[in-house]
C-alpha cells in the first residue's frame, strides 16, 4: 500500500453536479477500519489509493517533501440516503495517516470537493486500553500519560466541521455515554452512534482490487447499515451547520 510505484492513480471527475467530501478516520482500534467504513458504505468498485498534492507555495512537511503528495483511501457513491450530494469519501492511509495529522490538516491538500463532515471511528474491543494492532494505540500507549489524550479526536476538532463518532461494539447505554464522553471529554454537540462490532465474515466474490487482500485474509467487515445510519447522523450535524451559517 505505501509502494506508490504500484498504486493506482486517477483524477476525481467532479462533474456530477453537487459534489461534497466526508473524511472517515481512526480514534482507537483498527487501523484498518475507516477503509472497512467506506468499503460498507461503496463496495463496488473497492476503496482504492489516490494522491492529493500539497495545496501551498511554501514547501510541504518533511515528511511528504520528497513527492509533494499524500496517499489516501478513496471511494466515490451517489445517492447515500440523505445526503443530496455525489460523495467523495476520504481515509487518511496508515501508518502514514499518523505524520498526515502530526504536520497539517485537510486544509493544506488539494481534495478537489470541499470536505464538509468528519467521521471517527472508535471500537469498543480497542478501548480504554490501546491496542498494538493500531498505530495510534501503540503510539499513545507509549507516550501518553494523559488518558483523555487522544490525537486523532483532538485534529478532528481542529479541522471545525460537523463531526460524528461511530462506536463499534458499544450498546446505546447511560453507562456506554458516560465512559466515553467522560474519558475523552466529549461534549454534546458531537452524537456518538453506538454499533456493532466489526464482523468476521469471509467477503464472498470480490473485484480484486489492490484492498482486497485487506478484507479477505483477515475477513472482517463492518455493517453496511449502520455505516448508512452513521452517515445519515452525519448529514443532520452537516444541515444543522448550514442552517446557522444562513442565519
């Protein structure tokens, strides 16, 4: 996945009327899980690689000098119910999403469609106590000390746009929404949607394409309608914005 010698490249075509962008990331658990997201959500054709290009004169990060761009999850579908808009779904692509939200923010790459939600990814199997199978996990296992610390939440913030936590393997519970709006302070303009956990389910069929071997090996999956629902949460934070922003 990070050999950009053999990924796939292509140009989003953004002329499909309205076009807007949901950025899916990783708070605790699986790397692996914003592609299993937008797999559950566009599974034909499979989420693929796209690079984007640093958006400013001024020279990228170190870490994205030597190309100028960042490698991303990408995966396109129309008519997602609410939501008006032909979507363009964005996964930032690990390990390096951990330098991606260290040094800059959506902002700072040419997206092509303006990003207009955030979704975070949270898994019960995975939390309070990281785990090595995530980047992030193993990194604040390591140097945090600070147990409402979590990185990914905290740039999600910053970015300032409609935000939603989906919560695999949670119950919708008083207890489920005080240990996780206590632990990462949560307030409660941003909806936590509990879900199931991520199933082990052998993919029947498949395309083929460059992810697949990130589905069927491990062969896990996450719910398409919950994926929906999130989206569908989502899109209520996104209107409500835009109404204020009229008014």
């Amino acid at each position: 996945m990070n050999d950009l010698s053999d990924a796939q490249r292509f140009t989003i075509n953004a002329m499909h009327g309205h076009d807007a962008g949901v950025w899916v990331c990783e708070g605790s658990g699986l790397g692996l899980s914003p592609t299993l997201f937008l797999q559950a959500l566009c599974p034909d054709p499979d989420p693929r690689l796209l690079l984007v290009k640093w958006k400013h004169t001024a020279a990228p990060p170190k870490h994205f000098r030597s190309t100028g761009t960042q490698p991303l999850v990408y995966s396109e579908g129309d008519h997602i119910a609410p939501w008006p808009y032909y979507l363009h779904l964005f996964a930032p692509q690990e390990p390096i999403a951990d330098k991606f939200e260290l040094v800059s923010g959506l902002q700072d790459w040419q997206l092509i469609v303006p990003v207009l939600g955030i979704v975070v990814i949270f898994d019960q199997k995975y939390d309070p106590q990281p785990s090595l199978f995530s980047w992030r996990g193993f990194r604040n296992s390591v140097t945090s000390t600070n147990q409402k610390s979590n990185r990914s939440l905290e740039w999600a913030r910053a970015q300032r746009l409609p935000m939603v936590i989906a919560a695999l393997g949670y119950d919708n519970t008083s207890a489920f929404q005080e240990q996780i709006h206590g632990r990462y302070e949560i307030t409660d303009d941003i909806p936590i949607v509990p879900g199931p956990e991520l199933a082990n389910l052998k993919r029947k069929g498949g395309s083929g394409g460059m992810f697949s071997f990130a589905f069927e090996p491990q062969q896990i999956a996450l719910d398409k309608e919950f994926a929906r629902h999130v989206m569908s949460v989502l899109y209520q934070q996104v209107s409500a914005a835009q109404n204020e922003v009229q008014e």
